[in-house]
C-alpha cells in the first residue's frame, strides 16, 4: 500500500465505525516530502475483498464526491488482514 514511501504516520485512529475495522488516519512521507493525509482500513480479507467488490460495482466513476480508493486492496501472505487506502474526504480543501 505504501511501497516506496520513506515512512508512514499514523495521525489518529476513528472509534466511532460500527464495522469492527480498523480505520486510521496517516500521513504518507515520501522522499521529497509529506502528501495529503489517507485513511487506511484494515480488515479480515473477506470484509476487505467485499467492499473492493461492492467500490467498483457500486461507487467508482458513478458517484464523484465520494471518497476513493486509491490504488488495489494489499492482502500480505500469511495473514488474515487485508487493507484498502482511501483518500481524505475533501482530500485537502478544508
């Protein structure tokens, strides 16, 4: 999800989801610098590999002010997590 990025720091966990996710706001640092902030979802791969389905049959490229999904869901070997990167809602405006 961040392959090539120097860092990445986590600003603040969201608490309020009734998903059960996990759900943090980061800040990416590349080499040349900081980018907007994303929020990242972290979930059993089934949740994960269910709203990845439900975003592009549903949301992408139907409905323009929702938040996207930056990039494809990261499943690591081995492990029962998956995640999704989505962009902050407004991605820098406010």
């Amino acid at each position: 999800m961040f392959t090539g990025y120097q860092a990445v720091i986590v600003l603040s966990e969201f608490s309020n989801g009734q998903s059960g996710s996990c759900v943090l706001k980061v800040r990416p640092i590349l080499a040349n610098g900081a980018e907007l902030p994303s929020v990242v979802k972290i979930d059993e791969v089934a949740a994960i590999e269910q709203e990845w389905q439900a975003y592009q049959t549903c949301i992408r490229n139907r409905l323009p002010s929702i938040a996207a999904i930056q990039g494809e869901p990261v499943f690591p070997p081995r492990n029962p997590l998956g995640g999704l990167r989505y962009g902050l809602a407004g991605e820098g405006v406010f």
